[in-house]
C-alpha cells in the first residue's frame, strides 16, 4: 500500500529548482506520479503528486523538503492525500472544450468568464492567463481548458460567455477540444 501526498514548490525561477525536488524526493525513496511546472515572470511554480511505500520516509521527507526550502529560498508545501482525493472533479458526462478570450488588460478578467463557469459546475481544468504583445498592441489572453457537462447546452453557454465579453469589451470564444486543436496546429 502506498502513501501518497502532493508538493507545491513557489519561488523565484532559475535553473535547478526541478532537479533538486526530485532529487529528494528520489532519496526519500519517492516515485513522482504526475507533475505540472510553469514559470511567469520570473516565478517558479509547481505542483506534483507522489507515491511512497515507506510510512517512516514521511517524516523525513518533509524535513528534507524544509531544509531544502530554506537554502533555496522556496515556500514547499507536502499534503499527504488520500487516494479518493485524485479522482477528477465529477459533473457526470463531460465533453472538454476550450474557452478563449482576448482584450485590454484590467482587473477582473479571470472573474468575470469563472463566475459564469462556476455557475453552471463547469469545471475549470487548466487555466492559462498572461499579457501578449498582439498586433502591436498589449493584450490580457486568456485560454481556459474545461469540462462541460453534457446535459448542459454549450451553445448556451457559449452565448452566455459572448454577452459577458461585450459587457467587458473583450473577446470571448468557445470551442470543442477537437475543433481547437484542428485549427491551432502547427
């Protein structure tokens, strides 16, 4: 029986940062499951989920894991989880679609397209928000991955996010996963 918990590792990016995480986990006699890093102007972030069979190398882990920390000037969070906490969020039957949004930069872009996901328990499964230089111009772009449930009518959801874009002067499409990936390949 394996234990499992997830790490969250934040702080200024440079190179290293990925290598020395596993390198401990690896000594702890841990085995990384799945793993999702980014940087964003100049912050490191990563998530990961791993697997032990050793109950003892918990206690140690989370000290190697403080001290590395601690010479590396990084937050390191460790949860232990159970396995029924990995199951992905359950709507029933989804179909995944991708939301795009583009328009001036100001607060409460991210808000204003989750609000309507939120009420409708669409979940929200990668999320994708930065400034682009487009067209010469500064741009917030936004590129939401998620789950619609198929009792629920996309194209009323789609035009639901449409209106939400007008009242917020920006843009705002969604697109079937397949649709998105046809016409975005290069």
């Amino acid at each position: 029986m394996s234990d499992w918990m997830a790490v969250s590792v934040i702080g200024r990016d440079r190179p290293g940062i990925v290598a020395s995480v596993a390198k401990v986990l690896f000594q702890n006699r841990c085995n990384i499951e799945d793993l999702s890093q980014t940087a964003i102007r100049g912050q490191f972030a990563m998530i990961l989920i791993a697997s032990t069979v050793s109950k003892d190398s918990l206690l140690s882990l989370k000290q190697d894991l403080d001290d590395l920390a601690g010479d590396l000037d990084l937050e390191i969070n460790l949860r232990p989880i159970q396995p029924g906490e990995m199951k992905v969020f359950d709507t029933g039957e989804t179909e995944p679609f991708v939301i795009t949004v583009q328009g001036e930069d100001r607060p409460g872009l991210v808000y204003g397209i989750a609000e309507i996901l939120a009420e409708r328990a669409i979940n929200i499964t990668n999320l994708d928000a930065r400034r682009a230089l487009i067209g010469g111009k500064q741009e917030h772009v936004q590129l939401f991955e998620v789950d619609i449930p198929k009792r629920l009518d996309y194209r009323l959801i789609q035009k639901k996010l449409r209106q939400r874009g007008q009242e917020m002067g920006i843009f705002v499409d969604l697109q079937h996963k397949d649709i998105f990936r046809a016409i975005n390949q290069k």
